[in-house]
C-alpha cells in the first residue's frame, strides 16, 4: 500500500514539528488506547506496509542513532523487519525482549511499565528476557480474542518508540478504512 491522506499528513507534520501527541497517563488509558487501534485482518502485506511506513518515517525524522522495526506474529513467524545503519547485535536482545512481554501480558511494554508504576517492574524470576521500555505494541484483529502478534520499534535512547508505532498504526488504519469506503461507493 503506498503512502496516501492521513500517512502523508502525518509523515509531513511529524518530520516538520518532530512533535508526537502526548502519552497517556495511566497504564488503564494506554490500555484503551490499544484496544481502540485493532485491525479488520491481518496480512503480511500489512506488516510489510508498517515496518516500511515505520521506516521512512524514523529516517526523515533523522534520528540520532540506529533503530529496528521488527514484526512477528504470535507464534514467533517473522513477518517484516527492517534495520537502519549503525545497528548492533545487542539490539536484537532488546527486540526479543520487547515483544517477549507484549506475547506474555497481552499489552504494550509501555503499558505494562505504567500500569505498575514502578522503574524495578520484574517478571517472574526469568526478568532478563523481558523489557518494559518502550516500544513493543501489540497487534489485535477484531473478532479475535488476545493478540496475533507484535510491532516492535527498537531507537535509540530517550527515542519515542511507543508513539511512533501508535501514530503509524492509527494513520495505517484511517488510510486502509478510506481507501475501503471509496471503493464501496464505486
């Protein structure tokens, strides 16, 4: 799918201001927030469409560091990645850990770090193989109970990898609904 209305809209604010929208306060409002972004389906062409939207989107921010932009579905099948120069093998632990947490508590790593309000938030004894920074979202299909898989942004540091993924995602959504309504009255 290429770029069209609100991606573009978006793309060119975002690259102009370099401001994001707000995070939510409170792990509960980051919990509507997810809820409020999910999918009609789910292909591999989505996902190729994101990581791509994703990655031209962290390159014209010019960001001050490498990124990942990795998408897997809930039974660890790949779907998309994509890797801006300067990455290094650590990163890939990172990722792993990220979308780690989305897969075991159903919501994003921010979400889970904010609904516990606590910077030593641990899982289990096993805490090295997760992460709560932020950056891995989960992935929902209307009609299907839990999550299908995981976007998972990976920046540099202090880098909003959350609000990337949710502004790309909402734009994705608004541009795919649209492109559906126009093709309907035709």
């Amino acid at each position: 799918m290429a770029s069209s209305g609100y991606m573009d809209q978006l793309k060119n604010g975002l690259v102009s201001t370099g401001e994001f929208r707000p995070l939510p306060e409170k792990g509960e409002d980051m919990y509507q927030q997810e809820e409020g972004l999910q999918f009609s389906s789910f292909t591999s062409d989505d996902a190729w469409a994101i990581c791509s939207e994703l990655r031209d989107l962290i390159k014209k921010l010019r960001t001050k560091g490498p990124a990942i932009i990795d998408i897997t579905l809930e039974n660890s099948h790949l779907l998309a990645r994509a890797i801006t120069s300067g990455t290094v093998p650590d990163a890939d632990v990172w990722v792993t850990r990220k979308r780690n947490t989305v897969l075991r508590l159903g919501h994003s790593t921010l979400s889970s770090f904010r609904a516990d309000d606590s910077a030593t938030y641990e899982i289990g004894q096993r805490r090295q193989e997760y992460a709560t920074a932020s950056g891995g979202f989960p992935i929902r299909v209307r009609g299907v109970e839990g999550i299908i898989g995981v976007i998972v942004v990976h920046g540099p540091a202090r880098f909003p990898n959350h609000q990337i993924i949710v502004e790309v995602v909402e734009a994705y959504l608004w541009d795919r609904a649209t492109e559906r309504a126009d093709a309907g009255k035709k």
